[in-house]
C-alpha cells in the first residue's frame, strides 16, 4: 500500500477515535450528572427544579419520554408556569414537533414577553415553521435585549430577515451585529456573501479592503478580491490582485508556502492568471 493512502487511512482511524472518545466522554458526564441529580432528588423529592433539571438532561440524551414526565411533575410541585411552558416547547422543538414548540414557546412568551431564553427559543420554533416575519420580528426584540448575543444567533436573525424581507434588510441587520460585536469573521463573511448577492462589489471589495487590513489571511482575502473582480469582468483589475495575492504567498517563509491550504491556494492564483492570460490570447 502506498506510503501517502496509509497515512491518510491512519488520520481517518485516529479522527474516529478522537471523535468516539470525545462522545464517550460527553456521554459519562451526563450520565454522572444524571446521578447526581437522582441523588439530590431522592434528599429533596419536593424541590421542583430538580425535576425541571432532570428533565432538561433528559432532553440533551435523546429521552424525549422520561424528559416530559419529569417536567409534567416539576408542574406538578409548582415549577414557575413560564419556565415550564418554555422546557416544554424545547422539548417538542428536539422531537421536531414544531407547531406544538411554537405554541407552547409562544404561551411563555406571553407571561414573560422579556426573557431572552424564551425569546430565542421561540423564534427558532418560528423560523423551523418558515413563518419569517415573525420570526424576524422575535428575534429583532431579542437583540434590542440582549444586543451581544452570540454571532450564531447573530446569524440565525439575519437569514430570518433576508427569508421576511430581502437581501438589503439582512444587510442592514448584519451591520447592526457588526456594529456591536466588532468585526466577527463569521459576520464579515455572511454580509460579504449577502453584498455580492446583492451586486453590490465595490461594497463587498471595500468590505475585503477593510477584512484585509492586518490579517494574517491578507493572502486568501486577495485571493477572493481577485475572483470577484474576474467573475465581475474587471479583469485589468483582477490581473493586479492575483498579482498581488502571488507577491503575498512569496513573502511567506518557507515552511509555511510548504503547507497543503498554501499549495492549493497558490494553484489557485496561479490557475485564475493562467484564466486571465488565455482570455488576452488573439
């Protein structure tokens, strides 16, 4: 067997194992998590959120079953009637049970219309449901709460919003994360793709100009400007930038143009030159 598909073969079998032993590990921490709650409810059996606790566990292992029962008799002990009705929907939510989550998820909403959690949940239940302005609208609420929510809900509010409203919506609601996350590769990606989705390059090359300014990727982001201005028919200037983005790859040391991503990104560079060099033949 060749020396290269046996290495490859053996990264294969060391991945499976890092992978089945991360799974292994996250399965024994929930199992002793789960033993610790049953030890803390055979003390306390009144305690509702020890209930709601376990029932919430249930729900990340796959015990749909077990988890609503737990929930039903945390009610039954007098869990806060929103928190149950927002666990309840969450559950219905991981059985893809949507109309039930929503409106489940929409009854907590209704008792406490400013909980972030609630908030969050019930505008995924909406988006699974494709009903987009009102997800939309949920989650525009919770980032006027919660303004530094996480990019990945970031994210999740700008596809509601181009879904309800169009391409430039979710442009502005892109900004508006950007404005108070500060410039997240994820956010800068997702608003350069929705720019040139849009038309808009010379908008998406002054977002790359901006994204180019100090990163360590200087070499990739000139890459993408080159491809997007061939793609655009500038071609003059797309010859500039895959110059450019050679000169950068050359000004690596050696060991890192050596690596797999920088070969295959000077083949790229190389490969749109030879494009460009073609289309100039007689």
């Amino acid at each position: 067997m060749p020396w290269h598909r046996f290495s490859r073969i053996l990264a294969a079998f060391w991945l499976g194992v890092a992978l089945a032993s991360g799974a292994a590990r996250a399965h024994e921490d929930r199992d002793d998590t789960l033993a610790r709650l049953d030890a803390a409810i055979a003390e306390q059996p009144n305690e509702p959120l020890l209930w709601c606790d376990r029932a919430v566990l249930e729900r990340r292992r796959g015990n749909f079953a077990r988890a609503h029962l737990d929930l039903t008799h945390a009610v039954e002990l007098g869990l806060d009637p929103s928190l149950a009705k927002r666990d309840r929907g969450l559950i219905w939510f991981d059985e893809r049970r949507f109309d039930d989550a929503e409106a489940s998820l929409r009854a907590a909403r209704a008792q406490a219309p400013d909980d972030p959690p609630i908030l969050l949940a019930h505008a995924r239940a909406l988006a699974a449901l494709e009903r987009w302005l009102e997800a939309s609208d949920t989650y525009a609420r919770l980032v006027e709460l919660a303004p530094n929510s996480s990019p990945d809900v970031q994210l999740e509010r700008i596809a509601a919003v181009e879904a309800a409203g169009g391409i430039e919506n979710a442009l502005a609601a892109a900004d508006s994360a950007l404005v108070v996350l500060g410039s997240v590769p994820a956010l800068e990606e997702k608003s350069l793709d929705l720019e040139l989705r849009a038309g808009r390059i010379d908008a998406a090359l002054a977002r790359l100009d901006r994204m180019n300014s100090g990163s360590a990727q200087r070499d990739t982001l000139l890459l993408r400007r080159a491809e997007i201005l061939e793609r655009s028919g500038r071609s003059q200037a797309a010859r500039a930038a895959y110059a450019d983005a050679l000169a950068a790859l050359d000004s690596r040391s050696a060991s890192r143009r050596s690596t797999p991503a920088a070969r295959q990104l000077e083949s790229q560079v190389r490969e749109g030159i030879a494009r460009l060099a073609q289309g100039d033949a007689p």
